[in-house]
C-alpha cells in the first residue's frame, strides 16, 4: 500500500499500519534451510480494522478447529484487551470463558479485567502479549480441541488467576478448574484446565470480592486462585468440549500431555503448512504471497469439525451422537460460503468437502422438519439471510464427483427447504400463502411504499427481499433440477427446471433490471435502482441494491446476455455498473446500504453476491475486460494490511474468491463442473489433488502490469476459450499462459 493513499487515516492508525506492514512482511521464522514456509506468509491482522462494518479477526486456531480464539476487542485500534480468551464458540463471537492473570494484590478484582498491552505478535497457531502496566509476559499455543498458556508475572505479589463463565459455573477440584457455559439452544461449552503448580487458595470471586468457596454458579460466575509468591512462571493447559467436561478432560489428554508450549506451537506449525501446502505458489512478488496465504488461512476458520473421539454433540436437536467414523462439521453461514468456499473445498479437500455435506444431512435429520439448514452454528442452524443455497454445495459436489455421502437424502432435505419451509429470508417457518403465490406466479410480490404487511412469515427487519429471493430460489430450484435428473426424479426435474426460468418475470425489459412487482403483477413504479428498498435494500433487494441483483442468474448466463440485447449491451451494462456514481455523499449511502462497500460506482467488491460479476465478460466475447477487472480489484481492495479486507470476510466467504482468482480461475456457478478463467498472479501455482496429481498453473511475464492473456495451452495444446473443466484439474498437467500489458481482444471468445 503507497502512503500517498493514507492520507484520510489519522496519525494513529498510519503509524499502526506502518508497524503491521513492517512485521508482516520482514518478521518471519523460517525452516531449517532459512526458507519462509506457508503459514510464515500469514498476516492475520489483514483486515482488522474495517471499512464500516465488523473487522476481520486475527484468529488463533487449526485447520477446522473446535478451539478458535482471537484478542478480546473491537479491533487492532481497541487500547485495551478484555482478559484472555479461551474459546470462541462461533465466527465472529466473543469468547466462551475469559481468563484474567493478576500481578498486583491491590488490584480490584472483576469477573473479566481489562488490560493496556504491547508488543502482540499473533500468528494462526500462537499469540503473544505484554500487558504492560502489569507487567505480565503472555504466551499461547493451540491444539484442535485443547490449548496451552504460559504466563510470567514481573515483580513480587502473588499470581492470582481469574477464570469465568458468563453463564454457567465454575468449580475447582483436584488441581483442575472445570466450568461450563449456556451458549443457547440447549447447548453447553465445557472447560477443564490444570496447572503445572498448585493454588494456595482458592476463592470464588462475589461483588468484586473473594469469597471462601470452590464452586460458583450463575452470571459471571468466576474463580479466583492465589499462587505462592515464588511462582513467577505458570502454566494452564486446557481442553474444550461440548459434550461434557469429562471429554473436556479427555480431549485435553489425548493433544496435550505436557506443559512444554514450545512443542505446541511446532506441532501447530507444522498442522498449517500441511494445509497450506496443498496450494504452493512461485513468484517476485511477496505481498501477493502474504495475500494469497493469508486468504487460503482464512479459508480453513470454518466449518469446524466438533467430533470427540467419535462423539459429537448436536445443537440440532440436543443430543449427544456417534459420528459413525464421519467427522460432524458446523459453523458455515452457507449464503455466503457456497459460492466459492465450498468450491474450493471440493477441489483440494474433496474428502473433508463429503463429511460437511453429510454433516447437512445429519442435521436436517436431526431438526424438527427434513430440511436442509441454511446458517448451521454450533447451537443449531439459525435460518438467516434468503435463499436456501445448500442445495448449490450439493449439485456441485456431485458434479465434480463427491459421491461418498447420502444424496438422496440430501435431495429430500434440499428439497424440503425450497418447497415446504417458507422463502421469507430469516425464518424457519412452514410455507405460507406468500410461498403459494411464488408457486401460482412464479415471483415473490413486492410491496408498494406505504403498504403494510400481510404475510406472518415475514421478518419485520428484513422484509419480504422480493427479487432478491425470486432471484435466488430460481438458481437454487435449477440445482435442485440438475439433482432431481442424476437421482432419477423425473417429474421433479421437468417442474423445477421449468420454475429455474422465474427470475424472467421480474425482468424489466425497458431498463434491463431486475425490478419488483406487485401482487397485480405491475412493476413498482417510480423506482430508483440505487435507494429504494429501506435500509439494505431489504424492501426489494437483500443487503446491496439493484446494481448488484441485475447480475444474480448464475445458472443461465446466456440468456441473462439475450434478455439485456446480447454481448455488447451485455458488457455495455457492466461497464455502466462500474462508472455510476453513488449518488449520494459517502455519509447518506452508507448510512443506508452498509453492506455495500468495496465500491468502484455501483459495484461491490465487499459483499458475495459481487463475488462472480467480474468474471461475467467471459461469456460476453469480452474476456480481456474480465482480466482487467479481476487485477485491479483484488489490488484495490485486498491489501496486506490492516484495511486489507473491503467488507465482511464471513470465514471465507470473501477469502476463497481471492484464492481462486489468485490462481487465476473462478467457479462462476456452483454445481456446473467448469471455471471461468481470470488473470493469473504468479508465475507458477501448484495445487497437490487428493487423487495423487497436480495441476499447475504457469503464467510466463506475468506481473501487475502484465495482466492480459496473450495466448494459453492445456497440456501443451492451444486453449482459446476463458473456460476449463474441473476433469481437467482434476486430470492433472499444466495450463499456460503468456501474460502481456496489452490486451489480446481475440482470446477467449465462445467459438460461433
């Protein structure tokens, strides 16, 4: 990032970014040759200060871990920590248990302490930090289900050691702490910790006060324990369970058998660069490197995997259950993840890809109604955002050859939710008479300002979003179609591809939108495409506007090209989308589309459903423009740096779009077993398959200048098209590129 661009930041967040700058790109370990490894491009700090909404977490954790912890603030500018986590039990939630250290027997004691601190280094497996006018060194380091901290105490007072639960107890026995916490739903996280010295007290910790006791129960029930003044050095260890705290115990046991944090944090080393290593990239540029790993980290935050020695507890319905050898995944916001997380997942962890699908089984059998969910957590599946995309996850899996899990099970799930429960974004309730009008017309009827509600279904927050669904559950009916075909459903497959055609209906010939109607069938008239619809849209749209959702049929491109007038109408609009202003000052557009940030016009870099616009010239005869595009703007808005994420990265929803079009292709439409083929930014990528072979990617020149495709060979022939098939990926070989500054207009354009 040039500092000639910081000038609106104040001096404060300039020098913090010069500082992270500096240690994210010079302050790396190396392997024993003096090489940097994966996980040393990390920076997890990308994005921990956001545009407008939620900052992007430097979170500490393994691959698709149970344990995931991150500092307790608000974000890299926040002056003090709030204690040290534990567990955060789900993205973007604050920790379960807060743990509290205390150097000073003067020190008024509270539940959870906070803290002025320095000198935080935190990289995916470990975090350090000085808490300054304590003057306690801190050190983790974390396993899957259990972790390790290390804490020196400066000066002469005894170590005091707080633990809490915000909602549940606490309780010593033996020389371990065990607690739980409510997290809701009728679900429970569970603690066990033990210490390399023995308390000499132990407390439990009233209206600010210690109090004689070994158990505390309620809000903020906490423990306060007192060390011998000779203690300087402690160390806890720790495991995490949702089953009970006696697999908390037993999972503790099984990872973490030793106080020795060091080893830990190799272990934890190692564990990443595995992970990381599927994908290895070569070239000049290290920032590229730093973005495209830090990107491929963020990838693997969720879903996690919550199998305990072959047990899991569900949030769906209660229970604890046998995983039946099939690791039970949760924790993936699935509006935003099937879009290219998922995908990704299916072309480098395809057998991870068929356990979280089977998990979506898992629980549709487990709620009250066979539906497949559509934000599963840790708690249950909380029924958020519109549409009911898990259907995509599935096709897709299919397509690219997943078949290890129970599909026809899947179908009726997927089925289920798109036909029985209600298409009202934010709710789990039955279909009502707004979903009978859908399937009467084939739209989702808009309210015209001023009308009120009718429909029960509907959230009052986040209305009826009437194109945003009909558009939605037109691609997620056509997925349900392709299904219905491969599993011999024929009747089911002639509906529902027939129903995949109803974004038509809200098609404005004249202006080339998408644009609401009425339940008489008139569009709602006058409309403005940028403002209308409340805040987030929500009245009509869902989060961005009508610049966005003109682009949202994913399954049938060509005829969205026919429907605007063919190719150069086509790109004519998208270009369009790219130039128009805001149309309002900073201040009163975002004030009322919050979401919609990352902007270069109208377009959104910041949120998913912008994710495949880019990539649309392909299909256009206008491939150039979408290598154009897909350069600047990962460069404008993906940055190694504190701003470095333009909007909500929702554990990989943003991250993916950036690892696939790093390597240089992007699956435009989940469940078509293709890519759309972008601008490569290295000069050699390798992915490592599950099936024994690589594919390598090989860009000769390419630079940020040379962004345009010159020419390209599959396997040594001449590849003229900006498509390739997943058989091909998966075949193995080399796809090549010659990169150049101009642009080559010929190349890439759909044969006549």
């Amino acid at each position: 990032m040039h500092l000639s661009k910081l000038s609106t930041l104040n001096k404060g967040w300039l020098k913090a970014l010069v500082i992270i700058q500096f240690l994210s790109v010079t302050s790396y370990s190396t392997d024993l040759y003096g090489q940097k490894t994966e996980v040393d491009y990390v920076n997890p700090y990308m994005g921990n200060i956001s545009h407008l909404l939620v900052p992007t977490y430097p979170t500490i954790h393994l691959p698709n871990s149970l344990l995931r912890v991150y500092p307790e603030r608000g974000d890299f500018t926040s002056d003090r920590i709030q204690g040290l986590p534990l567990i955060v039990t789900s993205h973007r939630g604050s920790s379960a248990f807060n743990l509290s250290p205390i150097n000073d027997n003067n020190k008024a004691l509270r539940p959870v302490l906070q803290y002025s601190y320095d000198q935080e280094q935190i990289n995916p497996y470990s975090y350090s930090v000085y808490l300054d006018q304590d003057q306690i060194a801190v050190d983790f380091a974390v396993s899957h289900q259990s972790a390790i901290y290390k804490l020196h105490f400066e000066g002469k007072d005894n170590p005091q050691l707080v633990f809490n639960s915000r909602r549940g107890e606490m309780k010593w026995s033996g020389n371990a702490i065990s607690g739980s916490q409510d997290i809701g739903n009728r679900t429970k996280v569970y603690l066990y910790a033990e210490f390399d010295q023995k308390p000499q007290e132990i407390s439990i910790l009233k209206d600010g006060n210690k109090t004689a006791g070994h158990e505390a129960t309620g809000n903020q029930a906490a423990i306060v324990l007192s060390f011998n003044p000779n203690s300087r050095v402690l160390h806890v260890r720790y495991g995490i369970s949702f089953i009970d705290e006696k697999q908390a115990q037993a999972n503790l046991n099984r990872e973490i058998k030793h106080y020795d944090l060091e080893k830990v944090k190799e272990q934890g080393k190692a564990v990443w660069n595995k992970a990381l290593g599927k994908l290895k990239v070569e070239g000049k540029n290290e920032n590229d490197k730093n973005i495209f790993y830090t990107s491929l980290y963020r990838t693997f935050e969720r879903p996690v995997n919550i199998s305990e020695d072959g047990r899991y507890f569900s949030g769906f319905d209660g229970k604890v259950h046998d995983d039946e050898g099939t690791s039970f995944f949760t924790d993936d916001w699935i509006w935003d993840s099937y879009r290219a997380h998922h995908p990704l997942n299916v072309l480098i962890e395809p057998s991870k890809e068929a356990k979280i699908l089977q998990s979506f089984v898992r629980m549709s059998e487990q709620m009250d109604q066979f539906w497949l969910p559509t934000f599963p957590e840790i708690n249950g599946d909380s029924r958020r955002m519109n549409s009911n995309h898990g259907v995509a996850a599935l096709l897709d899996a299919y397509e690219k050859g997943i078949r290890n899990f129970d599909y026809q099970s899947a179908y009726r799930a997927a089925k289920g939710a798109i036909t029985e429960k209600t298409l009202a974004p934010w709710s789990g309730k039955p279909a009502g008479k707004m979903d009978q009008f859908f399937v009467d017309n084939g739209y989702i009827p808009a309210l015209r300002p001023g009308e009120e509600e009718t429909y029960p279904e509907v959230h009052s927050f986040e209305k009826r979003q009437p194109v945003a669904v009909t558009l939605g559950t037109s691609y997620d009916l056509w997925c349900l179609a392709q299904l219905a075909k491969h599993l011999g459903h024929q009747k089911d497959y002639e509906l529902f591809i027939k129903q995949s055609f109803n974004y038509r209906n809200l098609f404005n010939e004249k202006t080339k939108f998408f644009h609401p109607k009425d339940a008489n069938g008139q569009f709602i008239e006058p409309f403005d495409y940028v403002f209308a619809g409340g805040q987030g849209a929500r009245g009509y749209y869902g989060e961005n506007n009508a610049w966005i959702y003109r682009w949202d049929v994913q399954h049938n491109i060509p005829d969205l090209i026919q429907l605007m007038g063919g190719n150069e109408s086509f790109v004519k609009n998208l270009d369009d989308m790219f130039v128009q202003s805001l149309g309002k000052s900073k201040f009163d557009f975002y004030q009322q589309l919050p979401d919609h940030t990352g902007n270069v016009g109208q377009f959104s870099m910041a949120n998913e459903p912008s994710l495949h616009i880019p990539y649309l010239y392909n299909y256009a005869d206008a491939a150039w423009m979408t290598q154009k595009r897909i350069k600047t703007l990962i460069k404008q808005w993906f940055r190694n740096d504190l701003m470095g994420v333009p909007g909500d990265e929702d554990g990989g929803g943003l991250s993916s779009f950036v690892v696939f079009s790093q390597l240089g292709f992007y699956p435009v439409t989940p469940g078509s077993p293709t890519y759309s083929i972008g601008s490569p930014f290295f000069e050699k990528a390798s992915i490592k398959l599950e099936n024994g072979k690589t594919f390598t990617v090989i860009a000769k020149n390419t630079s940020d200048i040379n962004k345009y495709i010159q020419s390209a060979k599959l396997n040594g022939k001449p590849l003229d098209q900006a498509l390739i098939s997943h058989e091909d990926l998966l075949k193995g070989g080399t796809l090549e590129f010659i990169m150049g500054d101009k642009a080559n207009k010929n190349w890439g354009k759909i044969p006549k």
